[in-house]
C-alpha cells in the first residue's frame, strides 16, 4: 500500500510539473513576446491563415522537439558530438516542413496550408526550442510539454496580434504610424500585456 501511495504521488508531481511547464511556455515564457523568436511568421501571416500556421507551428514544434531531443540524447551525447547540434538540428526542422503541410492539408481540409512554407522555414522558435532543449535536458516528458506549450503559445500571440491588427486598419491610424510601425508598437503592447502572467506560477 504505501508503494501505491509513493506511486500515486511520483505521477501527481509529474503532471503538475508537465502542466506547469505548459503552461509557463504558453504564457510566462511566450516563445514571440518573450523570447521574440517567432517574429516574422507573426508579422507576415494573413488573417485567413491564423489556425492554419497555428496548427503547423505547433505540430511542426513538437516533433522537431522530440526528435531533436532523442537524436541528442542518445546519438549526439553518446558519441561526444554535440558541436555537430546545428547540423543535425537544423535539416530536422527544415526537411520535415513539406510532408507536414501535407499531412496535414489531409487532416484539416477546410483549413488552408498553402503558402505557409516559408513563414514555418522562418520560424526561428523551432530551431531554438531544439537548443533550449538540448541544453538544459530535464527529461522526455519536459521537451514534450515545453513543445507544446512552445506551440499552443506562437498560436495564442498570433491569433491576438492577428485580431489587433485588423483592429488598427479600421481605426484612422496617424500616417507615419501605419503599417509595420504600427505592427511593432502593438506586439510591444502585448509583449508588456503579457509579463501580466509572470506571477502565475511563483516556484
């Protein structure tokens, strides 16, 4: 009986820790307005296209995640190549673009995955997720929901960024502001918006 109680308790902590980890990624340590490392899919996304990279990004985010995770962990690590990260991480997140978009045009048919290769090439939060990853090590069931959680963010800023700027172009915006000014000033906002969930989780 108490082994079941050890038990019990060793799986409640890993699921707090899993869903902290989620939700830290998705909100406190948000990878576009914390880390600024999706930037460019969110300046350059149209409005009709919001779910669809949302979905990419996210799927794209925890495969990457945990392949680049096994890779290091038992074929880099083991071998003492872990210089050769970027060159193993890099074609990982690159390579697996195209058959995702594809797989998932299948699964989603009313949602559209055209065009959305580059915005997905130029997510730098990929690549960095990897090193973040690799760096700190803290087990599978980490990189999995830091993956998600990575992704379920990217696809919570952009809807809101997505939102605020159509919100911008009905409203009379002062001409030297318009555009990527604008843009900028509003991803600022959210960004400051945002540190709001800093106190969420206090360790």
């Amino acid at each position: 009986m108490p082994n079941l109680v050890r038990q019990a308790h060793f799986a409640g902590t890993i699921m707090t820790e899993m869903l902290l980890t989620l939700i830290s990624a998705a909100l406190i340590n948000n990878f576009v307005l914390h880390w600024p490392l999706g930037v460019d899919p969110l300046l350059g996304t149209e409005r009709r296209q919001v779910h669809a990279l949302g979905i990419a990004t996210t799927c794209l985010l925890l495969i990457v995640g945990v392949l680049g995770y096994a890779l290091d962990h038992w074929l880099l690590l083991p071998l003492e190549l872990t210089s050769l990260r970027l060159f193993v991480f890099v074609p990982l997140s690159v390579l697996l673009i195209a058959p995702l978009l594809k797989l998932l045009s299948q699964v989603f048919s009313t949602l559209s995955f055209e065009g959305l290769w580059p915005l997905l090439l130029g997510n730098a939060g990929v690549l960095g997720l990897t090193l973040i990853n690799a760096q700190d090590d803290n087990g599978f069931l980490h990189v999995t929901a830091l993956s998600v959680g990575a992704g379920l963010g990217f696809w919570l800023a952009l809807s809101l960024f997505t939102d605020l700027r159509q919100r911008t172009v009905d409203n009379d915006v002062p001409l030297p502001f318009r555009g990527l000014p604008i843009d900028l000033i509003g991803a600022g906002l959210m960004a400051v918006a945002f540190l709001g969930f800093s106190g969420l989780i206090k360790t």
